[in-house]
C-alpha cells in the first residue's frame, strides 16, 4: 500500500514539473503564432529556389 502513496507523490510531481514548463512556455511566446506554421509548409519551395537562384548568380 505503501508503494501506491509513493506513485501518486511522483506522478504529481511529474505532473507540476509539465505544467510549470508549460507556462514558461506560454510566457516565452511559444504559442502566440499558430498560422504560419501551416502555411510556412506552402512557400518553403519557393524560398529555396530563390536562394538556389542567388547563389548560382
């Protein structure tokens, strides 16, 4: 029985750590720009081409 006290002490610590890092990621910005990564997809081509471009001029 003793083990289950031990379990669930890790598993909230565990869990405090998670959300701790989850503000500090919150705080940081990490989440404020959630369009452009979908279209970042679309245009990477054509950033690639162009300084392929560049670089053979």
């Amino acid at each position: 029985m003793s083990v289950i006290y031990i379990l669930i002490l890790v598993s909230l610590c565990v869990a405090i750590i998670f959300l701790a890092v989850f503000f500090l990621a919150v705080k940081k910005g990490q989440f404020e720009d959630d369009e452009t990564p979908a279209i970042r997809m679309l245009f990477n081509d054509h950033i690639n081409k162009n300084k392929e471009q560049e670089l053979k001029n």
